[in-house]
C-alpha cells in the first residue's frame, strides 16, 4: 500500500521491462470501483499519437519508474474518442468539485492515488496550497517559505466519497456516499452551492437531488438567481420543483422570469398549485398582496379547541405558520385569531370564539412594506393578516419576509452572490 | 455578425425588450471605458498633439479589433458561465495558469501605478497636492469595493462613464474644422517617421490590453447573463467600444486644433489640460482635468478588482464583491494590496516610477499573444462552446486582428526595451 500523488507521475517516462521507452504519460482512465474510481489503464504519448496501455500491462507504478509490458500497447483509435471515459486530466484535475463536507465549491489541484493490491485507486482531491505548490514542481520552496514565517502549508485533501464532481460523466465515480450527504446539507447551504456554480451545471446538481430539497434550496435563493436556475432546467422539472415550493415564493421567482416562459411553467403546474400562485402574482410585488403567503390556517367560529388542533394537524403540514389560527365567517371576513399555545391549554369543548383575540390588526393588499413592519412591531405579531377590498382575508405576511426588506442590502446579498 | 443579427434583439420593439437591454447593459461598456485609462488618454492627447488630424485614421481598425475581440469573450462568458481564467485553468492546466496570473499581476500593478500617477496629475491642475488626493482617491475606491455590493459598484461605474462626455465637450469649445476631421478619419497615411509610426502602434497597444478580456468575461458571468439574453450584451459591448473610441477621437482632437496648430511641445495629459488654458479657456483646461482624474480613479478602481477576480477564479479560492475578508481572503487582499502598492509608489519619494512602468510594459507585451491565442483556441472548442464556436468567416477575421495585435505588440516591447528601435526600422525600410 502506497500513496502516489498524480502531479508526480503525470508526464513521466513508461518503460518497458527492457528499459526502452514507450512514451510519456499523458492520462488515466477511470472507471468506478467499488468504493473509490478505478484505474483501468493509462494513456501515453510517443511522437504526437497517443496510445491506450490496459492497467493489467502495467508492472511498476511509482513516481520515480512506470513500466509496462508493451504487449498491452495499442494506438488510441475512433472508437476510443468516441466512448464516453473520464479521464482523471482531462475531466478532474483544474475543475470544480462541490466539497460536500464543507458545503462549498473547490478546485482540484491535485489527486492522491494509493495501490492496492494489484489496483490502483483514486484516494483523495487535494484542494489546497499543497497540491498546487506540487504541481508546479515548487513544493520544497514554498515548504522552506512557509517555514521561514513558521508556518507550515496546510494539508487540505478531501476523501473521495465527500466530493460530488460536476462534470456528468465523471459522477458515475461517486458513490451514493456525497448524493445522500448533499441531499442532507441544510437547503440554505445548498442554495450557496449553487450561487457559486456555473450556470451550466447547477442543473447537474440538482438532477441528483429530490424536487422537496430542491424547492426549498431555490426558496433559499435570491429571486433573480433562483428564477435563473428554473429557467435553465427543462420545463418538466422545473414545474415539478415549483409545485413543491411555497406558493409565495414560486410566485417570486416566476415574477422574475419572461412572462411567455413564466404561463408555459403555470400550465405544467397541478391546477390547484397553478391557481394559488397566479393569485399571488396579480399583486405587486413589493405590497402586502405580493408579500403575502396565501396558505394559511383557519376556522370557523363555532369550531371547538379540540377540533381545531385536529384540523390544523390534518392541513398544518401545507401551511408554513400554524401558531396564528385565524377564526372566519363564512363570507370569509375574519373575526379574530387564536394562538395554538391558547387553544392547547384551553378546555377541549371550548368554541374558539370564546377564546379567540378579537380587534384584528390587518394590513390592506395594497400596503406597502413600511405599514407592515410598522403593525408587525408595534404589536409584535409573527405575521400579519392581508385582507382586499371586501374585508375577506386572502393571506399573511410573515415578519421575517418583510424584515429581510428592511436589512441592509449587504447583509442580504452577501450570501448569494452569484458569480 | 451581420446587421439583421446585430439588431435581432429590437426586432419586436417593445418597452419590455428595451427594460431587458439596460438591465444587461454594463459589463461592455464598463470594461470598453476603463480602457481610456491614464495611460490611454495621454497617448491620445500625444498623438493629437504631435501629429494633428493624421493619425484619426486609426481608429476604425482599432473599433474593429476592440470589438472583434472583446465580443469573443463576452460569448463565452455568456455560453460557459465560466471566467475566462476559469476556462485556461480547465482546458489547459495550473503550470500555464499560474504564470499567466503572474505575469497578469505584474502588468495590472504597473497599470495600477500609472492611474494613480494620473490621479496625482490630474487633481495638481486644481492646485491639490498629491500627498492628499493620492491616499484620499486610495481610500475612495478600497471602500466602494470593500463596502459596496456589485450592484452600486457597477451603477457607480456606469456613472463614471458619463464623466467622459467632458472631452467631447472640450473639443466642441475649441475651434475645430470638422470637415477635415471627417477626411482624416478615413484616410490612412503612412509617413516614414519612426515617431508616427510607434504613436500609432502606441494607439492599439493602449486600446487592447490583457485585462480587458478576463474583466469583460468575469463580468458577464457575475452579472448572470446566459446564452437567451446574449444579443442584447453583444450590443452593449459594441455600444461600450464605439463610445470608448469617440472619446478617444474627441482627445485627439481637441488636442489637434488647439496644441498641434501652435506647434506646443507636451510630455503628458496634465500638460495638454494646462496647454490648452491659454489657447481655449480655463473651463476647457478643467474638463481635461476632470476627465483626467475621473479616468484615472475609475481604472485605479476596475484594474486592483480584476486582477483579484480572475487570480482567485484561477486558484480556485473565493471571490466576489459581495464576500468579505473572512470568507474571501485571498480576494479581499489581492486588491487591497494592489491599491495599496499603487498608491504609495507614487508618494513615497524616489520610487522608481519609470523602471516599474517600463517591466509593465514588457509583460503586457510579452503576456498579450498568450492571452489572445489560448482565447481564440477555447473559442473554437466544441466541447465548451458548442453551436457558438465562431463562424468560419468570423474566425479568418478573428486570427487577422488576434495577428496583427501581437506583430503590433511585439513592435512596441520591443521599442521599451531598445528605444528607438521602430524609428530604426522605418528608416531602414523607408531607404
């Protein structure tokens, strides 16, 4: 068992076991293993050809000596163009991996291989000053530089199973192990992932995940950013994706988007999701009718506390707040709201109208965010109701989407910036 | 490229199309602007003064070329979604990367250096010291990067382009015989005088710089354009260099009818903005040194911030205006200490400003052709760039300027190091 550090034997000579040399090696084809990529041969070159050595020929593979018999040796051909390999220069080293354990995008300098067996694996990415002091040949330099300061360089290798190539071909490489664990991330850290990647392959990444961590992934985003995304998966997923968000926030992102593209996403939609979203988007987008989630829990007056916290356990899971339970007239003007704390501890036969707070405090569709804030804080509310012209309430707004109006832009932007 | 494709965008003339264009207006014309840089308007106010109308001919071509090149990365910003350093990393591995970055480096911080020498310059006009305006101008442009989003940081550029109107303005107050300018600009010459001949030569090597290509394409990127809302930036980016190159025309102007007609000898563009109190008016003398000094600090701006983004983008550490120091460290020093060593070349006394402008030079010289022949390369590639890779006719044209860019490059480095050199040659070729 050894470790060899791809930069080190990338260009050396291969040998034959007579000491002739067959040509410089070029690359390696991988192919998935059962725990980490494979190699299953090399590529090397002699005179401008490049010629495919199988790794059953090779005898000797350390940095200082590769060799090989040469009976394995065969001119790469069309048909070797032509497959769809991945070959560790071309299709890993120099690119973007996402780093699953640390929630971000790096760039591969170098890739540690071990032997195993008769195998050889790929082991590790290293990602850091290391790997590419080692790749320019300047490794013991900036080791005595670093000394000089008395520090010394970082190791910042990452094992295999925690990387998630971007490149589809070389995905097949990875296990299960990086899909679950990128599935688990928190959505806000996957949403950062995917601000710091190239358009082109954000829709790699999300192919692998489920259309629930997705939605609320793309939640996580800025508008402008997630209605790009949307707009780059092929229409079928991504109204799949917008089912599954909140309607407010699939309002959002559709009201960044061309409206041609934005009624061809509406009409893929399930009729019902469809419906409460085109509701929201009729509103301005910076009132309470734009603002607003049009999800919300409610009763009737005559309903008891028993019935009502069977009700909410029955719909609570498609409302984003079920702490304010609001009590409506069947004309759908409401008539107070009751707290989910006072419904627990009231006696279970009580009518919510006993219970309930009257005296409303409600915003009009048209309001404007200032008014908001303003009733959210004066009466330190989490949401607010939103009611139209008729006085039937139509939706809330909760505090923390009109709060992140009134931050400062760079605490906002800060975090997904895209690039 | 072909009219109906240039206008295709418009075709349905609506105001949505037209929200849509300002929205993705910017990184052309940005990048196009910061290119009338120091450097940039003291040799067009050179070669105005010095050789009058004869050298406007010149700057159709260098549209052309400007254009030509600069369209070519704004596509693969566009296409990839990727920086163009981003794509030399990816295609062609860290050895190449990590000397080009160097050399990068090294130009951008000489470049640096020579806007703050403008800003010094321009604000002395106005009888400000440059122990003050250097280190205040410092301190402006760190914090519009450091504080601001890339939201303002790019309005606050847009604005700045604005402020190039001023040398319009100071041509239109000067007695200029429009007609004959109009004659020049199209009719080459070819006097054999080593001096018109490395002015003009000096005129494109000012106008393409390595730079231009990495900024343009990081900010297409960052700005989150994609192949769909391609036409409308392309037209930003001829919109962005035809401006750029009328505000050159402008300088040489002025400079042509005023300080060219008294036969006035002038070093650099302060002394044209001072040449020009007697000969037009003081307000004309001032929009010379506004546009001066508004050049020199949007440049001393971009030029710290670019090189920070396509080194990080190439390394592959974090970036962006919108990180912090915490998180982008490598990003947020980079610039810091390009400003920083720029600025205190100029007010530490006995720095030796020439020598540094002079290895500058070199390296953007000698750094220009790799830059451009591994762009060109990455263009062609079908597996980055698909249905974009250039057409067959855009291509031959393509290779011409991309040729011709580096013969003129070459020309000029080559004078740096052995001055005199073209004067020598056109001499030689003219017995």
């Amino acid at each position: 068992m050894s470790e060899i550090y791809v930069s080190a034997v990338l260009g050396r000579p291969v040998i034959d076991p007579a000491g002739v040399e067959l040509g410089r090696l070029e690359d390696l084809r991988l192919v998935p293993g059962e725990l980490l990529p494979l190699v299953s041969g090399l590529f090397i070159r002699n005179r401008g050809k490049r010629h495919f050595l199988p790794w059953g020929a090779v005898t000797l593979f350390t940095p200082v000596v590769v060799s090989a018999r040469a009976d394995g040796l065969r001119v790469e051909d069309a048909a070797d163009a032509d497959t769809p390999d991945i070959r560790l220069r071309r299709d890993v080293l120099d690119r973007q991996i996402v780093d699953v354990d640390g929630a971000k995008v790096v760039r591969v300098n170098d890739l540690k291989l071990r032997t195993r067996g008769a195998n050889l694996f790929v082991e590790a990415v290293d990602v850091g000053i290391r790997g590419m002091a080692r790749r320019l040949g300047q490794l013991r330099f900036w080791n005595w530089l670093a000394g000089v300061f008395g520090a010394k360089l970082p190791f910042r290798e990452i094992n295999w199973r925690f990387v998630a190539p971007l490149d589809l071909n070389a995905d097949r490489l990875t296990l299960t192990v990086a899909r679950e664990r990128l599935t688990d991330l928190h959505p806000a850290d996957i949403a950062e992932i995917l601000a710091q990647l190239p358009h082109k392959e954000v829709g790699t990444v999300l192919g692998s995940l489920d259309p629930e961590t997705v939605s609320e992934a793309i939640g996580e985003l800025d508008p402008e950013l997630g209605g790009r995304v949307i707009s780059q998966l092929d229409s079928e997923q991504a109204s799949d994706i917008l089912e599954e968000m909140e309607p407010h926030e699939a309002a959002d992102l559709l009201g960044d988007l061309p409206e041609e593209k934005a009624k061809e996403l509406l009409g893929l939609m399930d009729a019902e999701d469809a419906e409460m979203v085109q509701e929201l988007l009729e509103h301005e987008e910076d009132t309470a009718g734009g603002l607003m989630n049009n999800l919300f829990a409610f009763v009737p007056p005559a309903m008891t506390a028993e019935e009502a916290i069977n009700y909410i356990r029955l719909v609570g899971a498609e409302v984003d707040n079920i702490y304010y339970v609001y009590v409506i007239r069947a004309d759908e003007t409401p008539l107070g709201v009751v707290t989910l704390k006072r419904l627990l501890l009231s006696p279970p036969k009580t009518p919510v109208a006993e219970i309930m707070t009257v005296g409303l405090k409600a915003v009009a569709v048209d309001d404007g965010p200032e008014t908001i804030m303003e009733i959210l804080s004066k009466y330190n509310l989490l949401a607010v109701p939103v009611l139209d012209d008729g006085g039937r309430m139509v939706g809330t707004v909760p505090a923390d989407d009109v709060l992140k109006m009134f931050l400062p832009e760079s605490i906002t932007r800060k975090r997904f910036a895209a690039h | 490229m072909t009219f109906s494709n240039l206008v295709a965008p418009f075709r349905k003339f609506s105001r949505r199309n037209i929200l849509v264009f300002f929205a993705v207006l910017g990184p052309g014309i940005i990048t196009a602007n910061v290119d009338n840089d120091a450097g940039g308007i003291t040799t067009y106010s050179l070669a105005g003064a010095r050789y009058g109308y004869s050298l406007l001919w010149m700057l159709l071509p260098t549209t052309i070329s400007l254009v030509v090149v600069q369209e070519m990365c704004a596509r693969m910003g566009a296409v990839t979604g990727k920086g163009l350093s981003d794509l030399i990393r990816e295609s062609f591995g860290l050895r190449i990367t990590f000397y080009i970055m160097v050399a990068l480096f090294l130009t951008n911080l000489g470049n640096t250096i020579s806007e703050f020498a403008g800003i010094a310059a321009g604000m002395e006009i106005f009888g400000v010291s440059k122990l003050v305006s250097v280190p205040l101008a410092a301190l402006l442009v760190w914090l519009l990067i450091v504080k601001g989003s890339y939201r303002i940081v790019e309005r606050v550029f847009l604005f700045a382009c604005v402020i190039y109107l001023a040398y319009p303005l100071a041509a239109l107050s000067a007695d200029v015989h429009w007609g004959e300018v109009a004659l020049a600009s199209v009719t080459p010459s070819f006097p054999a005088d080593g001096g018109y001949v490395a002015m003009m030569i000096g005129l494109v090597g000012t106008t393409i710089a390595p730079w231009m290509q990495f900024y343009q394409q990081a900010s297409v990127v960052e700005k989150g354009i994609t192949v769909e809302k391609y036409g409308y930036t392309r037209l930003d980016v001829i919109i962005g260099c035809v401006f750029a190159v009328v505000v050159a025309l402008f300088i040489v102007v002025a400079c042509a009818a005023t300080i060219y007609r008294q036969g006035l000898p002038i070093e650099t563009a302060a002394d044209a903005a001072l040449a020009l109190k007697p000969l037009v008016g003081e307000y004309a003398s001032w929009l010379f040194g506004v546009g001066l000094i508004n050049a020199s600090l949007f440049a001393a701006g971009v030029l710290p911030l670019s090189t920070a983004y396509y080194i990080c983008e190439a390394m592959g550490w974090e970036l962006g205006i919108d990180k912090n120091f915490r998180n982008a460290p490598e990003f947020f020093w980079l610039f810091t200490i390009s400003i920083v060593v720029g600025a205190l070349t100029i007010l530490v006394p006995g720095m030796p400003l020439l020598a540094v402008m002079y290895v500058s030079q070199v390296v953007n010289g000698v750094v220009l052709p790799f830059v451009l022949i591994l762009m060109l390369l990455l263009i062609n590639n079908k597996r980055l760039m698909g249905a974009y890779v250039n057409g067959p006719i855009f291509n031959a044209v393509a290779w011409v300027t991309v040729f011709a860019l580096i013969v003129l490059t070459a020309l000029m480095t080559l004078d740096t190091v052995w001055p005199g050199m073209i004067s020598t040659m056109v001499s030689w070729i003219a017995r």
